[in-house]
C-alpha cells in the first residue's frame, strides 16, 4: 500500500501535475524552470501520474516551499496530495 504525501507545490503548475501538460512551461519567462520541475520530479520518483489532486482552498503565497531547493522562487502555492 502506498502512502499519501502532502506537497506544497507553485499553483500555476496544476495543470502539469494533475493531467501532465507541460504546455505552461512555454508561458514562463525562466529558461530554467523546466529543469527545475524535472529534478524535482526526478527527486520524488514522479512522472506527473502520482500526483493525485490539488487541495482545494489552500492557494497562498510562499516564500519556502517544496520546489525552493530547485530554484523556484517565492510564488502562489497550493498543497497537492501525491501518493
């Protein structure tokens, strides 16, 4: 049985966790920011299909979050349950 994790995880990216569309990686002015989602992914053993939904109300701005140590800055989060 696999166990379910919380992550707090930039919002904008929902759509690239939840249904594995990476068509927001276009709309970002970082060309760093697709090697950052990918290390972290890689980091977790994730391919986009573990992640299981966004946790509803929980959008808010952060300054350390699960995605800092990859060179996201500060940004509107949201907590998205992984397992």
């Amino acid at each position: 049985m696999k166990t379910q994790e919380v992550y707090t995880l930039p919002t904008e990216l929902a759509s690239l966790f939840i249904n594995g569309d990476w068509s927001i990686v276009d709309y970002i002015d970082d060309e760093h920011y697709e090697e950052s989602i990918n290390a972290f992914l890689k980091e977790l053993e994730l391919d986009g299909v573990d992640i299981i939904d966004i946790v509803e109300d929980t959008n808010r701005f952060v300054k350390y979050h699960d995605m800092a140590d990859y060179g996201v800055l500060a940004c509107d989060c949201s907590d998205y349950v992984v397992g």
